[in-house]
C-alpha cells in the first residue's frame, strides 16, 4: 500500500480510523483504503450513512450560526476530525471575525491537518487529547491561551459521544466540562441512535459491528439516554430532534412546496440538540 506523503509519520495506514471514515463519507482526500473500506461495509449495512454524515455537517453549520447570534464567540470543538470546508471557524467568522475557536482530536491525522489548516491563525488552535480526559482538554495551554472560560463558549460535542462506552462514563465528562463552562454557553450535541429515522435497530446493529470490527466501537443510544447528556442545560427550542428538523434553513417554494430534495429519509437517523447554561 503506498503512503502519501501527507500522512503523518506513525500512522499505521492499514488501520482504519474514525474521523478519515467519516472524511471519506463526506467525500475528503485525506482518507486511505483501510477507511474507505470499512466506509463500503458500513453502507452495505445501511446505505444511507452518508447522507446522515451530510445531516449532522449542515446542523453543525447552523448551530454555529445559532450561538453567534447569540452573542457566543467562542469555541471548544471535541472530536473535531479532519477539516473540511465549512469548518466551524470559517462559518462562524462569517458571522463575527472576531471568533475564537479551540479544535480538539484525538486522531494523529486530524491534529495533523488540523494544525496544518490553522497555522499562523491567532484565534484558532488545535489540541491533541481525548473528551474521555476533560481535565486535559481544560488544563490546555490552547484552551487557557485563546478561551475565556468566565464567559460563554459554545462546546461542540457532533458525532463524537457515540464512539463512547457506558464504562467511559461519557455522561460524567460532559458534566465536568460543564463545570468549567460559564453561565449562558451552549451545549451542540449529535448521536447516534435507531429511535428515529428509517434505521431498524438490526442495521444499526450492522453497523455497530462494522465500527467494532475496525476497533472504533459505535454504541447507538435510546433517546432517553440521549437526553441526558443535557442535565444542567435547558433545552433550546425545538429540543432533541433529528438533524435536520433543527431550526432548518427557510425552504423557498411557498406553502405546499415538495420537500428539498436532499430531504432523504436517511438524513432523520440520530438526535440534534442544543443546550444552554443557565
């Protein structure tokens, strides 16, 4: 297998990894044959998955918009993956120059590329750590150099707390870095789930096993336990709902007009939410 000579040295290209599977479901370059591999399984389980990825990419677009019209600025960006574009400070800085983002991944390859998209750039950063570790996250010299943490952030948990075990105690994490946030921050959160949408519990199933397999075990959680991961927030209108049925983008066409149509069924798998700080 040849390596390209932008991946990182280390990196076992034969392994496939979570944020260049999700990379390549989206259609990026910078994924190898190991994900792209296990990306053709997953969608022999449920060919949908793509367009779920493309869901969870556009409510993450209009959450950021969302806490920027809200006055948040700043960013802390968990399980961030490999840019793309749209990235969150390039959507957000549309909206106010001024933002100031923190990324933070767990994958050599995103931290990588990471660092690469965001050299020279004073308002953004990148942190090598695990949402597992809030401590290390908090105790960054990244997120203690560009975030005021006595006023409000926006912590972006999308599509990330799905690749935690129970046994992580994913709930007590967010909790922590709860804490840590200041009245008034917001809470963007995505997850996996067969409790809506058209995936029947056996293709999640399907899937799961796929992600096993690949040493990225996917855990789909009922949407009670979906919900708890929002103690201590309270709930922005319309709630945990699918992706796309968050505050959705104005659809022209006047009453009665069909469905947009990237509108497809698959994109309704999982829950979207945002929370506030109170």
């Amino acid at each position: 297998m040849e390596r390209p000579t932008w991946a990182p040295p280390g990196i076992d290209i034969s392994v496939p990894s979570v944020s260049r599977i999700y990379d390549y479901f989206l259609g990026g370059s910078h994924n190898f044959e190991a994900d792209r591999e296990a990306g053709r399984r997953a969608m022999v389980a449920f060919p949908g998955l793509p367009k779920i990825m493309q869901a969870n990419r556009a409510f993450l677009r209009r959450a950021v918009r969302y806490a920027v019209g809200q006055g948040v600025t700043q960013f802390l960006d968990i399980g961030s993956g490999i840019p793309t574009f749209g990235n969150v400070h390039e959507i957000a800085r549309a909206a106010d120059p001024a933002t100031r983002v923190v990324y933070v991944d767990h994958d050599p390859v995103a931290v990588a590329h990471s660092r690469a998209v965001l050299d020279g750039d004073p308002r953004a950063a990148v942190v090598a750590a695990d949402l597992r570790d809030p401590r290390s996250v908090l105790a960054s010299r990244e997120v203690a150099g560009l975030l005021d943490l006595d006023r409000p952030v926006a912590l972006l948990l999308v599509a990330v707390l799905h690749f935690t075990r129970d046994g992580d105690d994913p709930w007590g994490a967010v909790a922590q870095l709860r804490e840590a946030l200041a009245p008034g921050s917001l809470l963007v959160l995505t997850h996996a789930s067969t409790d809506s949408g058209p995936m029947k519990p056996e293709e999640g199933e399907a899937v799961e096993g796929v992600y096993r397999r690949a040493g990225s075990p996917l855990h789909m959680r009922p949407r009670a336990e979906v919900a708890r991961f929002f103690d201590g927030f309270e709930m922005v209108e319309p709630g945990l709902v699918s992706m796309p049925s968050w505050r959705p983008d104005p659809v022209t066409g006047g009453r009665g007009a069909p469905p947009a149509p990237d509108d497809d069924p698959a994109m309704h798998v999982g829950f979207a939410g945002v929370g506030r700080k109170p």
